[in-house]
C-alpha cells in the first residue's frame, strides 16, 4: 500500500487531502508514516516528530488509529484471496503472493497485479503498487520502482541486466550503514557487488555476504509462506514526561507486563525469552535480555525479570521509552508444499 496509514488518514478526513500529515505523536514520539506531501520535505517513519517538524513546519500530526487499520487490512487481504491462498502478509499494508496457480486462472502477473489494485482502490478509496517478478526478492525490489499507484515487471530475460545496475542502496535488505560500508569498498551498483566473491562478501559482512552472492544474480529460493511464525510479541511506551524516578520506572514496568500478559492470553502464546528496551532522553538504545528453560506465563514474572535486566542497566539517565518483549515463543512453523515459479510474463509494465 502507499503511505498506508497517512492515506487512510486523508481518506477518512477529506480536510487532509494533499497535505503533508504524519501519523504519531507530535511531542515525544515518532512518526510511524508520512504522506507523500510530507516526504517531499524529507519526513520519514521512525523519525522523531521534532525532527519532522523542524523539516517540515506545517506539518500535521494525526494519532494513529490501529483498529481501522487492521479493518483495512482486512479488506484488503480479502482480495488477494480471491486470486491465491498462498498469502505471506509481511505487515498490515504488504504482503507477497505467489499467482502461480492462481484460483481465476489467469496467465498474465501483470494482468493479476493490475486487477488486485484496481480492486483495492474500488473497495478502500486508497492506491496500492506492486511489483512482479520470479522470486520474492526482485518482486519486493520492483514494488518500490513505480510508487505511488503503479507497478513493476522484472521479466526473466531482464533480470541480469536490471540487477547490474541497480543502487545497491536499493537493494531489499541493505541498510544505511551497509550501504556506506560498500560505498567505501567502491560498491555501488550490482554490476561492482557481483565483481566480489563469495568468500570476499561473507568476509566483509558475514552470513549477510552469501545472501549478496546470490541475490545479486537473481537466485532467491525462499517461498511464500502463508503461515508465517510469529518470532516475537512486544509492547512498548513513549512517556510525555521523561523518568528520573526508580518507583516511575516500577509503575511502568508493571503497567507493560499487564498488557504484554493479555496480549501473549489473546492468542494463546509463551515465550521462553524476555527483554527489556530502554531509550534514554539523548535517543541512546539499550537492551538487554534474559532467557530461561520454562516458559514466562504470569505477569509478574515478567515484572520481575524485567526489574532484574533494569538494574544491569550501564546508565543513570532520564528515561524517554521502555518495552518489553517476548521471543522463543511456542509457534511452530508449518511447512509448506514447494512449488515451483512459471509465471507467465508481458514485455509492459503497467502503471
């Protein structure tokens, strides 16, 4: 989807149109999406709001609103799933779907992707852009290459051509700080990442580096798996007023165990490792965790470990966020029937 929750924030207030908006907190928090009007000033998610509005002074801040979100999503899945069960949502507004067999029997992705966005914008009013091609790695390289409202086709006779010379910045995956790191190596285009060797690679970036060996030539054999595991349960608060307190810092700690309790309830999940996030006022990160052979089940027990990792805490510092998570969970993975690409391509990417 486009800017998902800012533009289900422009639908819903038609006021917000063509205005540059940011969904969060305005005092203490982050944005969490920007509208296209807002990006064009550098607004990005994960951005401090002061930052964004220093960027942008007119900006406006909209609370954000998860339940409608979810109902969207909703919406949204529903479609895809006229076309395909093989489904593997990657957040509320993403997800891959492998058309191989798809249940209309239609031989054209292209024409596929073309329907599902028109569907889309028919039954929510918003615009949403995708990409096609043989795996899951080029698809979710192409969905960003027409954005906003369009898509892309990465036809398998291109694949070389287009991996060559692409940024490797804009390769799914890289980061800033690898970026920069292969920057400095003189990597700045597929066509130099593919030069390097796969023992170089893994070298210079670990496990990551075979990944690079293999993506940049287009192999990436990873499935859509519509059953995803969740790895991980987490919940976490910005405070309006920083904590200097060790009583402030139990009230909280107390108040996320509750919730982390009665959201793990909901779906019936354990976990087996917990961990504590501490963000200071100067935006410094900690964590730390502790895993055990049982499972956490109570809330206090998560009270209590997470009382112990705060005092292994290295700082003394005023207090701007906490969380805490569960991992190791109880989930298992279900394994899916492997089956093999034979998409039909067009030579045209439709808009």
């Amino acid at each position: 989807m486009d800017a998902f929750y800012a533009s289900v924030e422009q639908h819903d207030n038609p006021a917000l149109k063509g205005k540059a908006i940011a969904v969060g907190g305005q005092h203490r928090g982050v944005v969490a999406a920007a509208s296209y009007e807002a990006r064009k000033f550098g607004v990005r998610s994960a951005m401090p709001s002061k930052t964004a509005k220093q960027k942008c002074p007119d900006l406006i801040f909209v609370p954000p609103r998860f339940p409608r979100y979810k109902e969207v999503s909703r919406q949204i899945r529903e479609i895809f799933y006229e076309y395909t069960d093989l489904v593997e949502p990657l957040s509320l507004d993403e997800a891959y779907l492998d058309v191989t067999e798809n249940k209309k029997g239609m031989e054209s992705a292209n024409l596929i992707a073309k329907e599902i966005r028109r569907k889309i914008f028919e039954k929510t009013g918003l615009t949403a852009s995708a990409g096609i091609s043989v795996n899951k790695f080029l698809a979710k390289v192409a969905s960003d290459i027409n954005k906003p409202n369009g898509q892309k086709t990465i036809h398998p006779d291109k694949i070389e051509t287009f991996l060559e010379e692409l940024p490797v910045e804009k390769f799914y995956g890289v980061g800033k700080v690898t970026a920069n790191k292969m920057f400095s190596l003189g990597i700045y285009k597929g066509k130099d990442l593919k030069k390097r060797s796969i023992e170089d690679l893994t070298r210079l970036f670990g496990k990551s580096g075979a990944h690079y060996y293999n993506v940049v030539r287009g192999i990436h054999t990873s499935e859509v798996k519509p059953h995803r595991i969740q790895k991980s349960v987490a919940v976490e608060r910005t405070f309006s007023e920083d904590l200097f307190e060790e009583q402030q810092v139990n009230e909280k700690l107390e108040s996320l165990s509750e919730e982390l309790h009665s959201r793990l309830q909901k779906n019936n999940i354990l976990g087996r490792t917990l961990t504590l996030k501490i963000k200071y006022k100067d935006f410094s990160l900690y964590t730390r965790s502790i895993t055990q052979e049982d499972y956490f089940s109570l809330p206090e027990q998560y009270l209590k470990t997470g009382k112990k990792l705060w005092e292994l805490r290295p700082f003394d510092k005023p207090v701007r966020l906490l969380g805490l998570s569960l991992s190791h969970l109880n989930t298992e993975e279900k394994k899916q029937v492997s089956v093999q690409l034979k998409i039909p391509f067009e030579e045209f990417d439709d808009r």
